[in-house]
C-alpha cells in the first residue's frame, strides 16, 4: 500500500479540520469527494507533507513521514497540486517544471527528457517557452500538473486539478489520471463528481473532517436506490444520499 | 493533455552543454530568472555619475581614488542589492509557492542559498565591472605603484552583506514592502554607523569619512590593511549570519542541517562581533589606522622609491608619483632658490616627505631644513599641488623656513636679520602681507619701520649685488654684527 493511514486528525486551534480518518490506498485512481470544509485540501496537505497530522498514523510510499530522512525520501517520489497553485510570473513553463523537476532531486542528466514529457502530457508543448504570466487560469493548471507529474511520482496528490479546465481538456485529463494510475496512486480531491465517476477505481466521501463512504464508485451510484436524493447524475444521487442519511 | 507518453518533442540539434550538478542547473535557472539584471543598468549608472566621476575628480592616485569605493560600493550596489535581494527571498511567500516548495526533496535552505547566489552573483558581477573600469582609467593615467585590493574586496564584502541581509529579510516577512523597508533599513543602518564615527568603532563603517587609507598610502608608506580586514571580517559575518538564520526555521530541513544552519549563524555573528570589538582598539597612526590584533609591522615599512628630480642648482626632488607636478614646483619656489644658492646653510635639495597626519594633509605641513647637507624637507600631497593657489600656498609655507635657515631668523634675531630676510622674501615674490594669511607663522616687519625700511632697500637691489653682500657678510649678519644702517 503506497498510503496508509490511521485514525489521523488534524487540528487547527479548536476547529478539527481531520477527525479520525483511516484509509488504505495502492497504485489506482482514489478520488475524495466532499463538500466544501470537509476536511480534504487538509488531508490532501498530510499526505503531501506540507503539514504534520495532530495525532494518528502516516505511512506514505511505506515509510514514516514523521522523520527527516524518510520524508525526504518520500518527496522525491511525490507529485502535489495543491488548491491555490503558486508560480513564478517571469518563469517559462519549462523552467518552472524544471525547477521543480530539480528540486525533486531529479538526476540533472533526466531533467531536460522528463520536462519535455511532463510539458507534452499535460497539452503545453508549444506554450513551453510561454512566460507564466502570460498564460490562462486554465494553461497554469496545466502547468502546475506538469510539475506534479515530472518526477514520475509514486504518489500523486492532485487538489481540485480540473478547476479551470474547459471540457476538452478535463477529457484528456481524466485519460491521462488512468494512465498514471496503472503505476502510481494516484488521490484526487475534487468537488465535481463526473471526473471521479469517469477515472477513479476507489472513492472517499467526506464530511465535516470524517470519512463517510468508501468504496467504488457503483457502489456510490447504488447508494441512491429507493432515495429521493437530489442530483442530475446517478453518482451525483449517490453523492448527495450519502451525505443525507449523515446529516440526518 | 494526452495519457500515452510521447517521445521528447524533436528540437533543432545545440551544442553539446558541460553537464552541470543539480546545484550548478538550479543557479543557471535562478541567474536567468533573478530580479537583479532588471536594476543593474540603474545601479551602475547610478555608479558612474556618482562614484565614478566623484573618484575620478582626484588626481589619479590610487590612494585617493580607491578608498571611494567601499563607500559607494555600500551606497550604490549594496542598498540596492538588498531591495532585490529582499524581493527575491520574498517571492516564495508572495508567490504562495510556499506549499509547492514544502514538500521538495531539496532542504529549502539549500535552495534559498542558491537564489541567493544568483541575486548577489549579478550584483557582484557588477561592482566588479566598475571596479574593474575605475582601476582601468586610473592605470591608463599613470598612476603610480600597484593598485590596492583591499578596499575592494570591502566593497565586495559590504555588496553580500547587504545582499545577504536583504534576502533574509525577504524571506522572513514575505511582502511587496519588504524590499523597499529592506532598502531603507540598510541605508539607515550604514549611516547610523558613519554618524557615529567620532570613536574608533564607527571606523569600522565602509561609509565612515575616515577610512583605512591616507591620501598618500601606497606611495610613501605600504597600504595598512588592518581596517580593512576588519571591515571585511564585519561585513562576512553579518552576510554568514543572515545566511546561516535562513536555515534556522523548522521548515529549513533535518536536524543536523538545521544545527549546521545555527552554528554558521553563531559564527557569523561572532565574526562580526569581534570585529565590532577589534575596531574599539583601533588607534590612528600617521599612515593608516592600526589595530594590534590585525597589524602586520612589516606593513608600516616605508615603500623604497627613486625620486624625479629637477635640474637647477638647488633641485627639486618628488616622489615618481607626483611627476607630473615637478614643473609646477620648481617654478614656484625657484626664485627663492636661486636667491640663496650656494649660501652657507642654504639647502642643497629640496625633497618631498610624506605627511605626517591627515590634519597636516589638509592644511599643508610644515617643512623643515636639517641634516648635512642641509635638505628642505618639505611635506606635499596633491591638496596643496591641485589647488589654484599653489605657488603662494608653496612659497608662505617653504620661503621663510628656506630664508631663515640661511640668515638665522626666528625669535632671537636681530633687526638687520628681519630685514634681511624680509628684503629675501619681497626679492623672491614673496607677499608678506598674505602669509598669514596663509597659514604662515612667519611675522613681518611692520610697514614704516626701520626694519621695513631696510627690507625695501635690501630687496631692491640687484640679485647679484645682494647675493654677493650676502656672501661676503652672511657670517657677520648671522652672528647679528651687522647693523640696520650697515645693510646695502
């Protein structure tokens, strides 16, 4: 299993952003649904290792985030998008996924290759020379996966990664999520259901910082049998059934 | 986006790159995309109206010219290298990269200290360009003697502190107005120091008036380095320090590195502390400023020259570097000279000696006949050669001490040596009345008295006539046997 975890919360002050939350996950597509507040960006950001849980139990690429070496270890075979994505305005995208390439502790001598892989994969081969600035809110999306992805990561860790993708391009980004699935595990953090039913193998559903649902996406679907649940989408019924019979 | 992986897109062939370290490929990214290269036509212009002309207004000494650039070094590239610096170690923060940049394998120390690099590696690069312009002009105008390094690698030190302060600030308070705050923080700093220059601690200052050098140092007497040492120890140990902090924070990376990131600091604020308390025992001495714990004796050993001499009968003699002011002084004191050639007691020579402190460089030193033969030692330094009113300036300090070594003026004389020597000075072109006004000790007879009467007399014969009185009576008039009246 590439993540393990167990019973993790995080606080921040008095509010529990993550309230127990176990879960298991190999090479796959994982998506993690939930409505706004749930807890995902702040589960996300764990398994990322921006930040360190408040209590329980981490195991990344099998190894313990808690200590320097092993974290480091596993930053090199992790690739994060995180919500609000950061750049460098006067940086290329090329230089932008190299620098990021680099600092993977990439071997220099495979940065240029997997740059330009990691630019054409993500549709921004002939932007690769484009300034940052210059670029859409939907091209620095692109981007920002080109960096995730350069490093051929074990872990995948994408938060909202279809946010200001038009459909086209949110098709070819589902097909490249299960390609990178057949290796990797690959944890999608979205709010738009289509995009799990149409490339996850596993889903999580959460709300208020606790794991309500677990399992495939059918069997989601088949959570809104005999419901009235709202939704223009069976996932979607399944999605807000669940979240229903929580709340009620 | 395309979920199979493609082959590299094809590129036009380039020629084959040196294969560079990750360090190596992480500055090259960092050199192309750094703020500095943006300001740098700003800041060297700002250099070449202000440093550039202002040093090359002197005469082209290396003593004088050199010691302006620590100054403007600090002024110039290190204010403004702090402001960029400060921009850049900040643009983690106002980027909000700081989650992407969390989870590198590379320790963020490392990674600042490479964006560093590159921000000060282009301002360096720059104050070195200029140095390397402002040494190039003044060797093309002859200066003598070797240029000294010293005062630029203080310059070069203070371009990284204020570099390396800046950035640390950035990085610490991550905002827009961090690299202005930065700017001016540094800018206050540096003349809070000079402000407060009256103790030897405020020597320490690159911006202090009273640096390590005297306009003369490197031609009399070798460049003492000791201030300059300090200087750069000073200026090291901040830029360490600030640089060590950056890797302090728990997010800088492991332990070990953290601790290594601590001790660097540590050392460098100790580095700069002793050199704080180095400067407290810092004592002035005629050709520099000494400090015991950084003084090298050998330093203070005379530099061993030949000087250019001229070709009257009384020659005068001055150092290879100031050559070009030989015509200038022969021709002032050479009417004098000739009154008193071949005098008993007339100096043979007249030499240049160096001064002996900077108060006697501004105002012109005293010169002195002594030794066997006699030589006029006299103290001369380009503030007195440069100025418009050299040959006055020359002849009130030079004339009386030349006349009263022949006659036996001073204190004790009596009045046919007065006037004997005032009759000497008014022959020579001598204007009494000015020289006291130029700073001169010597008293002349006062208008309408016996002795002026006979100064106006003596001074109104001819040169030959009073030289060869002189020679027949100079040994009656010095023993003070000759009588106002006696006097032709």
């Amino acid at each position: 299993m590439n993540v393990e975890i167990v019973d993790l919360t995080r606080r921040f002050g008095r509010t529990e952003a993550v309230a127990g939350v176990s879960l298991q996950a190999g090479p796959g597509v994982f998506g993690l649904l939930g409505p706004n507040g749930a807890g995902k960006t702040s589960l996300l950001r764990m398994l990322a290792t921006v930040i360190q849980p408040s209590s329980g139990t981490l195991r990344l690429l099998g190894r313990d985030p808690g200590s320097y070496g092993p974290r480091r270890e596993i930053r090199r075979r992790l690739g994060y998008l995180p919500q609000n994505l950061g750049y460098y305005p006067g940086f290329t995208v090329a230089e932008f996924v190299e620098y990021f390439a680099l600092l993977k502790d990439m071997p220099p001598s495979r940065v240029p290759a997997a740059v330009a892989t990691a630019v054409e994969r993500t549709g921004l081969g002939d932007k690769a020379r484009a300034k940052l600035r210059t670029l859409s809110g939907g091209m620095l999306r692109r981007a920002g996966i080109a960096q995730a992805i350069v490093n051929e990561p074990d872990l995948l860790l994408l938060d909202e990664p279809t946010a200001g993708l038009d459909p086209e391009q949110r098709v070819a980004f589902r097909a490249l999520l299960r390609d990178l699935g057949e290796r990797a595990t690959v944890i999608v953090s979205t709010h738009l259901v289509e995009d799990v039913g149409a490339a996850c193998t596993q889903v999580a559903l959460m709300d208020a910082g606790k794991v309500v649902f677990y399992g495939t996406p059918a069997e989601l679907t088949a959570r809104a049998d005999g419901t009235d649940a709202a939704g223009d989408a069976p996932l979607e019924r399944g999605y807000s059934a669940v979240l229903a019979a929580v709340r009620s | 986006m395309t979920a199979a992986v493609p082959a590299a897109p094809a590129r036009r062939p380039r020629a084959r790159r040196v294969p560079l370290a990750l360090p190596g490929r992480l500055l090259r990214l960092e050199l192309r995309r750094t703020i500095m290269p943006w300001i740098l036509p700003l800041i060297v212009a700002l250099f070449w109206l202000d440093g550039y002309h202002y040093a090359m207004s002197f005469p082209p000494f290396w003593g004088l010219r050199s010691p302006v650039l620590p100054d403007r070094a600090m002024v110039d590239f290190a204010l403004f290298g702090a402001g960029a610096s400060a921009w850049m170690g900040s643009r983690d923060g106002r980027s909000r990269t700081t989650d992407l940049l969390a989870i590198t394998a590379v320790p963020r120390w490392g990674r600042q200290l490479v964006t560093w690099t590159a921000t000060t590696g282009w301002a360096m690069a720059a104050y070195l360009g200029c140095v390397a312009v402002l040494y190039w002009s003044t060797a093309r105008q002859g200066a003598w003697g070797g240029p000294p390094l010293w005062p630029v690698a203080v310059g070069a030190a203070g371009v990284a502190a204020g570099c390396a302060l800046g950035f640390a600030a950035g990085a610490f308070f991550p905002s827009r107005f961090t690299a202005p705050l930065a700017t001016l923080a540094v800018f206050i700093l540096a003349t809070a120091v000079k402000g407060g220059s009256g103790s030897t601690y405020g020597l320490i200052s690159p911006v202090a008036p009273q640096g390590s050098f005297r306009p003369d140092s490197g031609l009399f007497f070798h460049y003492l380095p000791d201030l300059s040492i300090d200087q750069v120890l000073l200026l090291a140990g901040l830029a360490v320090a600030a640089l060590g902090a950056l890797g302090v924070p728990a997010a800088s990376g492991g332990r070990w590195l953290r601790r290594s990131a601590a001790a660097v600091a540590a050392a460098g604020l100790v580095a700069a502390g002793t050199a704080i308390g180095l400067a407290g025992t810092a004592r002035l001495e005629p050709y520099g400023v000494v400090i015991p714990a950084l003084h090298d004796a050998a330093s203070a050993r005379p530099i061993p020259y030949t000087p250019v001499c001229g070709h009257a009968a009384i020659p005068v003699c001055l150092h290879p570097a100031y050559r070009a002011y030989l015509p200038a002084v022969t021709a002032a004191l050479g009417p004098l000279l000739s009154e008193v050639t071949g005098l008993p007691g007339a100096p043979v020579r007249v030499v240049q000696v160096a001064y002996l402190n900077p108060t006697e460089f501004a105002t012109g030193g005293a010169p002195t006949v002594a030794g066997r033969p006699a030589l006029l030692r006299l103290p001369l330094g380009f503030a007195v050669l440069a100025q418009q009113t050299q040959t006055e300036f020359l002849l009130s300090r030079a004339a009386p001490v030349i006349v009263s070594s022949v006659i036996g003026g001073g204190p004790g004389a009596g009045p046919a040596q007065q006037a004997a020597e005032a009759g000497l000075l008014r022959a020579a072109g001598v204007q009494l009345a000015q020289l006291a006004s130029m700073g001169s000790v010597y008293q002349p007879p006062a208008p309408g008295s016996p002795v002026y009467a006979a100064a106006t007399r003596f001074a109104a014969l001819p040169a030959a006539a009073r030289h060869a009185w002189l020679l027949a009576h100079l040994a009656a008039l010095r023993a003070g046997h000759i009588t106002l009246e006696q006097l032709p």
